[in-house]
C-alpha cells in the first residue's frame, strides 16, 4: 500500500505532467491530448513507483537489470517525455522541442531518444514486442518485467489478439499490459466503431489474468501492479479512464484524440490545472 505522503507526492507529479503534455502540444501546434491525460496516472505511478528503472541509460549493471516498457499506443508520447524528463533521461527545456524537426522527441516514440526501447506508432503493434522481449529475456535467464501500455482503439487490431494468444501459451508472466480503456478513438466511441465489450471476459477466455481498475485512482494502479508482478501468467490490466482527464472541456471528448489547443484553450487548460 501506498502511504498518504506517497499519493501526494504522485498526484503532484501527475499534475506536473498535465500541464508538460498541454505546453508541449500547443507549443508544438501539434499532437495527441486526449490519450496523454488518460494515461498520466499508469504511467506516472509505473515509473515512479512500480518499475526497476536504471538511473543512468547506459551499459551498466543496472541498465542490464531494468525493466522494459513499450508505449504501444505511441501517438500518447507526450506523457511518456514528460514522465522520462521526470526521471531525469530529458532535460526539462528539451520538452519544448517535441514534433520539432532534427528534435529527440518525435511525434512517436524512437530509441533516439534515451530511455525508449523501441519504436512505436503503428497500432497493435506494441504486445507482439512485449512478448519478443519477454522470451529473449527468459532465454537470458533475466526476471525483468516487460510492460506494455495500451489504447483500447488498437485492441480492433488482429495482431493484438495473435499476441494474446501468444504469451499465456508461451507461459509470459512477465508480460504486463496495461490498457488505457477511455473508450474514445479518432473516429468516436469505441463501441460504435468495433465493439470490445465484454472486454475483461474476451481476455480471460485467452487465459490472462485480468486486473479492472480505476484508472486515475493511484492506490489502484499500485497495487493492480504489484499484483500483476506475482502472477504465474501474464497480466492484463484493465484500466478505465477518461480521454483527457484533467481538462473539463476536453474531457470524453473524440475531438481531442489529435488536436493541439488554440492560444485561448491552452489557457483555459493551464488554469483548470493550476
């Protein structure tokens, strides 16, 4: 359990990571808001809480002992930089140059960039990597974790479900996935679009071990967490959230999938924020 102090601590870090994401998007005049806010508490507790991150990125004995992570939902690579500045692999200036050209921070996520293992961006992607990670590791003799966030937009894609199949058969357990279930894409509601629901009973009929949360609730992702690590088989978190927490008008709303906000609207952002 985490104390009072520990909560605090995150939601402040939360908050900080809020207004990263809104300044990085506006100042870039481009980017992905929505999936961002609905993913800043599971990542911002991953990181600081819950995953084996080396401080230094390098060839040390500590950053061969690191977890993985994948952001398999790469447009949401705002809160991932703002999260890596956190963790002191950017510089907190060098945010201001996200979707900038010759910029470390791309629009999706690359190794260029340190503390990224991989590149994403093409959707239904990110589980597949999870589960190549997961038995080179094994191989390896390694107990490393490999997380995975995912979009609930990207479960319509037919190479999740060939992973999904893929690490309870290969006995994965230390594949972790997260799935940020805003239930909102670029085209709408989930549901209308292609249906997931029943989404907990399709991933336990393929043999996960599913976790339903909260999604913004810090002691809940915690402790979903620390549960997912114990587990003889891989974990599926379902984390249900809102698309653009944080922010009232930008909140449930499709429209904020992958748009930057006008100089009047950042505004409004940064005060609710306050």
């Amino acid at each position: 359990m985490l104390s009072e102090k520990d909560i605090k601590e995150l939601e402040t870090l939360c908050k900080e990571n809020r207004k990263n994401v809104i300044k990085m998007v506006h100042n870039a005049k481009s980017g992905h808001i929505g999936g961002a806010l609905s993913a800043t508490e599971l990542l911002t507790v991953l990181y600081h809480k819950c995953m084996n991150v080396p401080t230094e990125w390098d060839k040390s004995e500590n950053f061969d002992k690191r977890d993985r992570f994948i952001l398999s939902k790469g447009h949401a690579s705002a809160i991932l930089y703002s999260v890596l500045s956190q963790k002191g692999f950017i510089q907190k200036e060098e945010l201001m140059t996200f979707r900038k050209f010759g910029s470390k921070l791309q629009g999706h996520p690359s190794p260029v960039c340190r503390g990224v293992e991989v590149a994403t961006g093409s959707l239904g992607q990110g589980l597949s990597m999870a589960c190549g990670m997961a038995i080179g590791l094994r191989l390896d003799n390694d107990p490393a974790n490999v997380f995975v966030l995912m979009g609930d937009g990207e479960m319509q894609e037919g190479s999740v479900w060939e992973a999904l199949m893929q690490a309870p058969h290969r006995k994965l357990n230390k594949v972790i996935a997260i799935i940020d279930r805003n239930r909102l894409q670029i085209d709408g509601c989930t549901e209308n679009v292609k249906s997931l629901d029943p989404l907990d009973a399709k991933l336990k009929a393929f043999n996960w071990n599913v976790i339903e949360i909260n999604g913004h609730d810090i002691q809940q992702i915690y402790s979903a967490i620390e549960e997912a690590k114990k587990s003889p088989v891989p974990t599926a978190i379902l984390a249900n959230t809102i698309k653009g927490k944080g922010v009232s008008f930008m909140e449930n709303n499709a429209g904020w999938h992958g748009k930057a906000p006008n100089d009047e609207e950042f505004e409004r952002a940064m005060k609710e924020l306050a």
